[in-house]
C-alpha cells in the first residue's frame, strides 16, 4: 500500500510494527499471510502526545492489514473461522472514543464488545457471509435484490454487517437471536486510548490477543487507583515507539499549541490563561468565555475536576430550561453509571451492554417507555443507538446528601445526569465544541497536587482541553447563559451513520 508522508520517527515507528507483524507471519510489505502460529505473544506500544500522529498511523495500518488479507474483527460478525485465517480488530475503551475513530473512516468496537459475539438467526446468517466474503450472494425470503444490493453497497462503505442489514430494512431484533461469551482467542488487537486501561482489562486483552498494539498519550490521565501509571509505562523500552514531532493541521492548531505548551515546566496556572488569552484575541478557534453556554451543555457536557462543581451545573443547566424536579425533559444528556440487573438476568445485561450501554456510555433521554419505569435512549457512539431500558435515573442536586430519583425501575441502568462530567470521565471522548470550566483547573493549580510528578492541573488542562475537535471555550467565571432554544431530541440520528470529518486536533498529519 501508499502510505501517507511519514516524519522520522512516524516511519521507524511503521517499520518497527511491520517487523513485529512480520514475525506474526503478516508481511505488509508484500501483502502476504501466513497461518498464525503457536509462540510468544507480543506486545507494542505506539506512545506520542494529541496531534504527533498515532491516529494516522492506527488508520494506515489498519488499512494495511486489510490489504494484505487479514480479516476485520468488528463485533458484529466473524464469518466462518478457517485454521488459516488471519484477523484484526481496532478497539477502544468507551463507545465514544470507538465512535470517533470510525467518524474518520477506522472500523473500531468497544473493548467489551468484542467479549461477546452475537447469535444470528441462521437464514440472515447467509447474508453476513455473503457480506463478509465467505458465502455466497443469497436468496432471502421477503428480501428483494435491491434491498441486498443496498446492504452490499452499505457494508463496503462501513464495513458494519448491522449497518448493512438496517439498510435492507431488517432490525437488529430480526436477525440478531442473542449474545454469547466469547470463548477463542483472536489475532491481532489494536487498542486506541490505552491510557484509559486499568491492570484487568490488559491482561484480559493479553489472553485474548496474541499480537497486541496499543496507541496511548502519556500525558493524559492514569485510571483511577494505579497511582498515575499506565499499563504501557511497565514495557520494555525496546516495546514503546514513541512519537516526539508533532504534525499541525494546516494552518496550526492554536488547540494544539496550548496542549503542547503544557510541557514547560516552568508554566504556571497564570502563565497558561495568558496564553489562552492571547489564542483567543488571535484564532476563533480559542474563546475566552466568561459564562457557560447552556445551548452546548446538551450535547457536549461542560468539563470539571471537582464533583461538588459538577452538581452546580448541572443544577443550573436543568433550571435553565425549566426542568420539573420529577421528571426529564426530551433531549436531557445522561451518563450511564452501570447496570443494575440480578444474574437471572444475564442475556439482558449482555444484549444491553453489547448494544452500547456500559458504565460511562453518554445517553439522550428521548421519553418514557411503555412500561412503568423504562426509558427510551439515545447511546451517543453506537452504531444501532436507539433502546428501551428500565432506568434508575438519579438528579443530584447542590444542598442534598442522597440524589433525588424522579422515577425508576426496581433493577435496570442506573443513570447521572451529563451536562458536566469530570475531565476523568471525559478522556477518550470528543465534541466539535467543549466548555472547560477554569475556576476548577485554578482549584487543582492551588492545591498543589502532583500525579507521577506533572503537576495535577497539567494534566487536567492537557485531557479537557484536547477533547475539543474545532473549538475550545475557556470559561473562567461561575455563570450561565440562558438557553436560546429549548432542548429537542430532532439532530439525533436512528443510526450512528458516519460522516465526512475536519481535521481535529487528534488527527496529527
């Protein structure tokens, strides 16, 4: 394949991969596979800061592999497994930072997705074959040829054999019987925001993935409770490729310019707002707001550090528009806090968390369901986003102890409200337009507080102020526009359909 220019330390980084692969038995060079073979599982890094060009490198090797024959691993579909076949899958941890990825044309699933693999129908089984190239064109009762022809035209634009039946007019219920634990290894893994892994999950990626390449940003923000450490940082030196240039979108990235400025260590808190400032006064990209725009809030949730600020907000956003005290409006953001569910209740719990809706997931409260205490949803990043689940919606408020539940099922998801979020719970994700809120990232400057020896508020400005794609608002005073529309739910989508992308602050060449 072509690939894109690459800097110094961009290609020795593709032929360090290519060598590992190599070993594996996939020659990208000559487009060549080999069956897998029994040995030594490997484990590569790919390490650099936001715009040094770890996407760019994840999508072209993607691509790569793909060329060269290896199979797509998506969690949708597997195909008939052969003992030659060779596979990949790209994961993420959150359904958001998966969706971001597959908006600038990556095909990425969620870590826990691909722990289940779904039970087909074995009728519409002939067609996931057929898409993925291992079976013949079928003829499907009650489905014409030109509804195949738009499932084939589908799936070799996204590559999602879901995506591809909701285009012949099938839902995911019709063809979709159940979910199973996965019980085969795999092949190779790429996992992008492995700064986001706690110890379990990479050992559990380990077991699973014989060849495994993570893509991570040593500057974010470790998991919660591994002391500031994350799981590439215990690798041999000669198993992390890091990548130091950075790579500006054209025209620089004045968002990129106050990330990277972050690693002065003589930069004070004041120092930085100075240069926010001055990004503002220069490039419309930066904004130095002295209020919170509620409009944004609904969709992208304002960015914090403390949790006592996280409640004002939200408080302030549901008073805003005039939200009851009982009940959620249409078009209100929720954050999943996990689910609720008894182990007789297993297949439900799989079939939820496979359809997106894990702990952290960002939601859209579209309206009651049909039965007392289930909600209909909108799961921000999943790829078939519209479900109906018994909900435990808790509305924290400033002054109370306990959160107020308007309504709840008596097991189900439970449910925050996600107009603000923690800067921790936002890593991996990424709005065209992000609020972070300054008189927090002063709070944590003031403290004094260190995490593996960068100062705390560092590392909180580098993770809130790289989750915004075209436009950063610096907030620096505790008050709230009022709304210029009332919240709706009409820009919400039936499908996750992916679109035609900018450059973003991630992206790096």
């Amino acid at each position: 394949m072509s690939l894109p220019a690459l800097s110094p330390d961009q290609a020795e980084a593709w032929d360090s991969l290519s060598a590992v692969l190599e070993g594996a038995g996939v020659d990208l060079t000559a487009e060549e596979i080999l069956p897998p073979q029994p040995g030594k599982a490997r484990v590569m890094a790919v390490i650099g800061k936001a715009g040094s060009g770890k996407t760019m490198i994840l999508a072209a090797l993607t691509k790569a592999l793909r060329e060269a024959g290896v199979e797509l691993i998506s969690g949708d579909y597997e195909g008939r497994r052969r003992k030659d076949r060779r596979t990949v899958a790209v994961l993420a941890p959150t359904n958001k930072a998966a969706f971001v990825l597959r908006m600038r044309g990556v095909p990425a699933t969620t870590i826990h997705r691909i722990l289940y693999t779904p039970v087909y129908d074995p009728e519409y089984e002939k067609i996931a074959d057929w898409l993925a190239g291992t079976g013949d064109r079928p003829a499907i009762e009650g489905l014409t040829d030109a509804a195949l022809d738009r499932a084939k035209a589908f799936y070799d634009q996204h590559a999602s054999i879901p995506g591809a039946l909701a285009a012949a007019g099938l839902r995911g219920s019709d063809f979709i019987q159940g979910w199973k634990r996965r019980e085969d290894g795999l092949d190779i893994g790429l996992i992008d925001e492995s700064s986001m892994l706690d110890r379990k999950q990479f050992e559990d990626l380990r077991e699973i993935f014989p060849v495994l390449v993570l893509f991570g940003d040593p500057a974010q923000l470790a998991p919660v409770g591994q002391s500031g450490e994350m799981v590439f940082d215990d690798l041999a030196e000669g198993q992390k490729l890091v990548l130091n240039r950075i790579h500006r979108q054209a025209g620089d990235s004045p968002i990129l310019d106050l990330a990277h400025a972050l690693g002065d260590e003589s930069l004070d808190f004041a120092g930085f707002e100075r240069m926010v400032r001055e990004a503002a006064a220069a490039d419309p990209r930066v904004i130095w707001a002295e209020r919170v725009e509620s409009d944004l809030m609904a969709r992208s949730p304002v960015l914090v550090w403390r949790n006592a600020t996280r409640i004002r907000l939200i408080a302030a956003f549901r008073a805003a528009h005039g939200a009851p005290g009982d009940a959620l409006l249409p078009g209100e953001p929720l954050i999943c806090d996990g689910l609720e569910l008894p182990l007789k209740h297993r297949k439900k719990r799989i079939d939820l968390e496979a359809r997106g809706l894990i702990k952290g997931a960002q939601v859209v409260y579209l309206g009651p369901g049909k039965k007392p205490g289930f909600s209909r949803l909108h799961v921000l990043g999943a790829e078939e986003p519209r479900l109906s689940a018994a909900s435990i919606v808790k509305i924290e408020s400033p002054d109370e102890e306990e959160p107020f539940i308007p309504f709840a099922a008596g097991m189900g998801a439970s449910f925050l409200h996600g107009a603000a979020v923690t800067i921790h719970k936002a890593q991996g994700s990424q709005w065209p337009e992000v609020q972070v809120f300054a008189p927090d990232i002063s709070a944590a400057a003031w403290s004094g507080r260190s995490e593996a020896g960068i100062p705390l508020w560092k590392r909180l400005t580098y993770v809130a102020i790289t989750r915004a794609q075209e436009r950063l608002y610096w907030v620096t005073r505790a008050r709230l526009a009022r709304p210029g529309a009332a919240l709706s739910v009409a820009d919400l989508s039936a499908r996750s359909a992916p679109l035609e992308l900018k450059p973003t602050v991630e992206d790096g060449g």
